[in-house]
C-alpha cells in the first residue's frame, strides 16, 4: 500500500474530469450549423491559435478565503501568490480573508466585484453560502474557479478539489486496524453543510466497514470555527460521554492538536488521534506517535493549480470541469519517507 500512495502522491496531480454536473457554461457544447455557416478550417485555426497564445498583463484576480487563521488556506494561498507570479509577473492577486463567515465572504466578493478583478478563486465558508458569490460573480460576468469544499450549485469554470472520500475511507481501514473487534470510535468534524466534511465523515466509516472488524463510530460533533479549542473541547465532550473510546478522528489538522492537548490532559493514552491534513505540529506528533495518522491533502498544489486555471481561462482555453488530487496516508513508519514532499505540496506558506 505504502509504495502505491507515495507513486500517485509524488507524481503531484491526478485529474478526473468529470463528464456532468459541474454547472459551468464552459462546458455547454456548440450548437451544430449548416456548411454555409461554418467558417472554413484553415480560416478558424489561426485566429484560435493566436487567442490561446496571447500573453497576459496586468491582471487581477481576488483569493476569497474562509479563514487564515487556519494553516491550511494560508498553504493555498501561498500556491495562488505564487504561481499567478510565475505565470504573470505582474499580476496582483488581492486576498480576502472571510473569518469563517458566509455574510464576510459575500462581502468581499462585492467588493472584489467592484474593484474590477479579472477572475476569482474562492475557497467557500460553506457549499450552500457559496451559491451567492457564483451567483454576483456570474452576473458580473467574471469567471470563478472553487478551490476546496464545494458549492451546492451554479455556474463556475472549474472546481479544484481533494478526493476527501477516498482519503478518509483509507484512513479509516488503517485505524481499523489498529483497533479491535467491538472498539468505538468518535469524529470531530468540519461543518456538515460542507460537502468535504461530509465525504469524509462518510469514507472513514466507511473505511472502518471495509475492514471487517466490528468497529462503532458512536457519535460526531460539528465544528464551526475549526480551531484547536474546538478539538480539545469536543474531545473533553466526547471521553466524558464515551469512556470506552479508543479512537477520535479529527477532519483537520489543529483541531486534531486540539484532541491531542486533552488526551494528554485526561492521561488517556489509549485513545487514538487519526487527523486530515497536516501541519508541522501533526508532523511531529506523528513522530511521536501521539497521532497515529493522517490523510495528507496538496493545499500548495490545489492553489497552483487554482491559479493555472484562472490563467487558461482568461487566454480563452479550456479548462477541466473538476480537477481532483489524492491525499498521502502518513504514519509513523512512512513519515521519514515521505517528508520531503509533503513540504514541497503540503507545508510552504511563505
């Protein structure tokens, strides 16, 4: 298992394109003319040749975020700056930081309107919140590329995501077996008004089920701030209600330091932390063994790809309606292993 994760993860990007469903009028084929209204070949190649080669200048593009005060966005933000740089040198991309609320995002999404931006990336506070932002920006016929998380519907160009499903099922399946018949385990998760916090509530059960083993995910508690004071409360919360519990998942990486603070606070060293994401504190946790495990998403590759989206879109290309990475399952007898390139797609934000 671990040579076939680490080949898909350091080849970076694996692209699924998906045939329907992403809502984007990019993706509406041409209506079929007569031969007298068609323009001839050699006519057509040219001009759409030239169109694609153009060089940009001068562009804007706005970075709607949910919260830098979580490190993840701040890993995707920093893939945005820099590769908007590489491919534009002298592009500007204006960052807004939503604070975890939908009615700050729609607001910054006004004012990036307003402020005449060519193209926006938003990485949503939440999927149905999100649907206002595509719908202003759509009217204002500025194309928007989703960076993470999801919209319940409307019309963007493309959607950069983490196969969250697959990530949290894999997961599951290695905690499972560290675990025995008749265990009990917990989630904490992200809000479940976010499609990713719900594919990965659902694959790590999953992933528990695949496993064979009689294994009960007992109860889940919600985040809304997604902060460490959030891990450790509901993980106080949850050993209180469950004594038994021998394994809490966390759907991100400070709340998961948060579980991690309490366990070692109620001396329960027989619960384990199994995390999403990563961070330098997971990294040295999963060093330490106080966190048996993660599923390592790309933010650094999710906001370079984001970027080389927006840059296709305005030369007039196309772009693939969904775009999905893998994650890196990491434990502690890989982590040595796979070090190197989790910095590279995983850790810079600066």
């Amino acid at each position: 298992m671990k040579k076939r994760l680490l080949g898909v993860f350091l080849a970076s990007v694996m692209v699924v394109s998906m045939a329907a469903g992403c809502g984007s009028a990019d993706t509406t084929a041409p209506a079929e003319g007569t031969e007298e209204e068609a323009a001839p070949e050699e006519d057509t190649e040219p001009a759409e040749a030239a169109a694609n080669d153009a060089e940009l200048s001068g562009i804007k593009v706005a970075y709607l975020t949910p919260s830098l005060d979580v490190p993840f966005w701040r890993y995707v933000k920093h893939g945005v700056e820099d590769e908007m740089k590489t491919l534009v040198p002298d592009s500007e991309v204006v960052v807004y930081d939503s604070k975890d609320d939908a009615n700050t995002q729609l607001s910054n999404a006004q004012d990036a309107i307003t402020k005449q931006v060519d193209a926006i990336i938003i990485s949503p506070t939440d999927s149905a919140s999100c649907v206002s932002v595509l719908s202003i920006a759509e009217e204002a016929s500025i194309p928007v590329v989703i960076c993470d998380i999801g919209t319940d519907s409307g019309t963007y160009a493309s959607f950069i995501s983490t196969d969250n499903e697959g990530g949290a099922k894999e997961l599951g399946e290695y905690i499972a077996s560290l675990l025995n018949d008749g265990d009990t385990v917990a989630q904490i998760t992200l809000n479940q008004a976010r499609i990713n916090g719900v594919l990965r509530k659902d694959g790590f059960d999953a992933g528990l089920e695949a496993s064979g083993k009689d294994i009960t995910d007992v109860e889940f508690k919600q985040m809304e701030k997604v902060n460490r004071e959030e891990g450790e409360t509901f993980t106080q919360d949850l050993i209180t209600a469950h004594p038994e519990l021998k394994a809490i998942f966390c759907h991100s990486e400070d709340p998961s330091m948060g579980a991690v603070s309490a366990l070692e606070a109620a001396e329960r060293t027989d619960v384990l932390v199994a995390a999403f994401d990563c961070s330098p504190e997971v990294v040295e946790a999963i060093k330490a063994g106080t966190v048996a495990g993660t599923a390592a998403q790309q933010p650094v590759v999710m906001g370079r790809t984001s970027a080389q989206c927006v840059e296709k879109i305005l030369k007039g290309e196309e772009v693939e309606a969904e775009i999905q990475l893998e994650t890196l399952l990491v434990t502690k007898d890989n982590i040595d292993e796979v070090y190197d390139t989790l910095v590279e797609v995983a850790l810079t934000d600066e």
